[in-house]
C-alpha cells in the first residue's frame, strides 16, 4: 500500500491562505506522495496534485427563519448535514474506493473546516482525520448570533473523532483544553499561517510614512476605527498616508466605508483605497510601504488571541508592525523588537504609539521584520510538521 494525503475545505483554496499553505507544505516535505485537495472550485494549487470539486456552502441558509429555530431547539442536523457536505461525503466515498483498488491509503486527512468533521464522522469511513482549529470556532461572533452553540455541539459531539489537530497559536488550544476535556494537546500542532519566505528587503523610509491595512473589514471588527485613525494623523508630529486594500463579506457595512474614506480623501485627510490582491500578490504588492497595521478590538476571545495571516504577510513584505494588544501579535512583536502595540485598544491608543515613533525606530522595526521573516516562515515550521506527522 503506498500513503497519500487528503486535504478538504468548505471554501476555495484561493481565498483561503491557510488551507493553500498547508498544501504548499505538504508538496514541499512529500514531493512524491499524492496530493488530493477537495474544495469549491478555483484551485491554484499545481497540476501535480488531484483537485476535485463540490458546491460551496449556500449561504441563503443563515438568512432563514429556519435557522434560528434549529438553534432554539438545538436540533443540529440541517445545519451540519447541508446539501453540499453530503456530496463531498459521497464523493469521498468513491474516492476511497478508487484509492483502496489502487493499493493508496490516507496518511492523513486534513479538516480545514471544524464544520466538515461531523458528515465526515457519520457518513465516510476516513481515518486519521486531522483537525484545522484556527479559531476558537464556539466564540466566534457573527451578526447571525448561530455559531457558539453550532460548534459547541461539534465540539462537545465529534471533536474526539480527530485523531489530531492543529491549531493557530497555544492561547486558542489552551482554550479547547480548557472547555473540551477529550482534547488531547499532545495531539495538537501550533501551525502558525506563515507564507513561504519572500526574501525582500525593506523599502527605503520617506516622508510621509506609508502605513497600509489590508484585509477584511467588519462592523464586529469596529473596522471604523481605521477611518477614525486616518481623521487624526495630519496632528502627528510625524507625516503619516494610510493605504487600505480591504474587501468585506457585509456589502453594506462596504459600501459605506468605502463611501466615507472616499469624502475623507477629497477634503485633505491622508487616506487612499486601493485596488486589493489575492493572497498570492499581497507580499510583494506590500512591499513598498512602511509599517502594516492590525486594528482587532478586544470583543471576542478569537480577537484577543488572534494571531492574523496578515501579521505573518506583513513580515514576508519587511514592514514593522503597529497593533492593539493581542496578546500573540504582542509577544512576538517583543520577541522580534519588528513593532510595538497600543497600551489599548482604542484608535487613540493607536495615535498615541504612532506620534511616539521616530523615524530611526520605524526603520529599524524593518529592518528587524526583514531578519524575523527568515525564521517566520514555512520553511521554519516544514521540520515540526514532519515530526508531527511522522507516527501517522
């Protein structure tokens, strides 16, 4: 029999960076072992490895009143069970088949999304099923209020179906060790959504001082507070332009931020909409500017503990790095001496630590970033995995 690896995600791999570089991983330590990646479709991943598709989750589901009353009743199964889940369970099935007539096991399975595990669990036989937990998925906010008691069944009913887990830093499985007494840490991998090193050099420092967000906005990421920040930058001592290539899955919440930073822009304030990129474009595309903000607020405990891709992004594109108070992002912004955050989570804690920089310090911040993404990296984390999946 020879080994292959199975990865599966409810989203497509080319918006989904985590997934994507868990997969470059693989390829990289297994040059030789197939590679099955079953996702909604694009794929960007290399001809080499077997991509098959299913439907994306629809999301008109968590518009229904029918939602709410399978929560208020804890009637779970319409909600796990969805019409797409249960194509992948069948075409996993077949795939199985094809691959057990093919003398071909599964090494490893890797769950992308904690919300796969159950129709894995009740309808496929696979084996060896390693479990992504990026977030602390039963503290999740949302503005459909579902999700704390939707994972904290998946949690309680099927997280001891993984036979191993990953997880994005040691605060968030410490909090599943701590509310799931069946997960195992000796079980667990702290895989940290590094890009593979870019090896770039910091761009020269100028005036004004290029601050970029990019990414995700969100109500419950009071990401209001970028546009807040900008208001106030011309009172810095310092001269300060804030780029920002976000997107967002709220069109109105967008469109109205959108709306106000463009007014900001005609009346002087040093703010700019970009154009964004994907994943794949955003180091280089970063690369010319001077520090990478992180703007969470502490209203969640996945906030708190984040530890975000674009932290590692910044990094690979040798920006220093200003923050609110995560408490991951901090201790290795301390570590690195690559940047410094806020006393709290305010956008004037955020002024307050922008007007206390100079320019010797913003320029050693990248230089400092440059040094820290060698060891930031996947290479790095290539040896751990290895040794992780080594008694599979």
């Amino acid at each position: 029999m020879h080994p292959a690896f199975l990865l599966l995600a409810e989203n497509p791999l080319s918006v989904s960076p985590r997934a994507y570089r868990l997969s470059l991983a693989l390829l990289a330590l297994y040059p030789h072992t197939p590679l099955f990646v079953l996702s909604p479709p694009p794929c960007p991943l290399s001809p080499s490895v077997t991509f098959l598709s299913f439907p994306p989750l629809d999301k008109s589901l968590l518009k229904t009143q029918k939602i709410t009353d399978c929560i208020a009743k804890k009637h779970f199964s319409p909600l796990l069970f969805t019409p797409n889940r249960l194509e992948l369970a069948r075409q996993l099935n077949q795939l199985e088949a094809r691959l057990e007539r093919q003398k071909i096991y599964l090494k490893a399975v890797f769950v992308q999304d904690l919300a796969l595990l159950p129709t894995l669990v009740e309808h496929t036989r696979l084996q060896n099923l390693i479990v992504d937990l990026r977030e602390f998925y039963p503290a999740l906010v949302n503005p459909q209020h579902f999700s704390a008691p939707l994972f904290h069944h998946i949690c309680t009913h099927y997280l001891s179906y993984a036979h191993k887990s990953l997880s994005v830093n040691a605060s968030i499985a410490k909090l599943y060790a701590q509310n799931y007494p069946h997960f195992n840490p000796a079980h667990n991998l702290i895989w940290h959504s590094t890009p593979f090193y870019a090896n770039l050099r910091p761009s020269p420092l100028s005036s004004p001082i290029r601050l970029l967000y990019h990414g995700l906005i969100a109500k419950e990421r009071d990401s209001h507070n970028l546009l807040d920040l900008a208001q106030n930058l011309k009172d810095l001592p310092l001269p300060y332009h804030l780029s920002l290539m976000v997107l967002s899955k709220h069109p109105t919440f967008f469109q109205d931020f959108k709306a106000r930073a463009t007014r900001m822009q005609a009346q002087g304030v040093p703010i700019k909409l970009l154009k964004p990129v994907g994943f794949l474009e955003i180091i280089t595309t970063s690369q010319p500017f001077d520090l990478g903000l992180l703007s969470l607020p502490n209203n969640s405990l996945n906030h708190l503990y984040a530890l975000p891709n674009k932290f590692f992004e910044y990094i690979q594109s040798a920006l220093g790095v200003i923050s609110t108070p995560l408490m991951e992002v901090k201790s290795l912004l301390e570590a690195h001496q690559m940047g410094i955050t806020s006393l709290d989570f305010s956008h004037a804690s955020l002024l307050e630590t922008l007007a206390g920089l100079n320019m010797d310090q913003i320029r050693h911040y990248k230089q400092q970033a440059s040094q820290a993404a060698k060891v930031l990296c996947m290479q790095a984390q290539l040896p751990k995995l290895a040794r992780f999946l080594g008694d599979l």
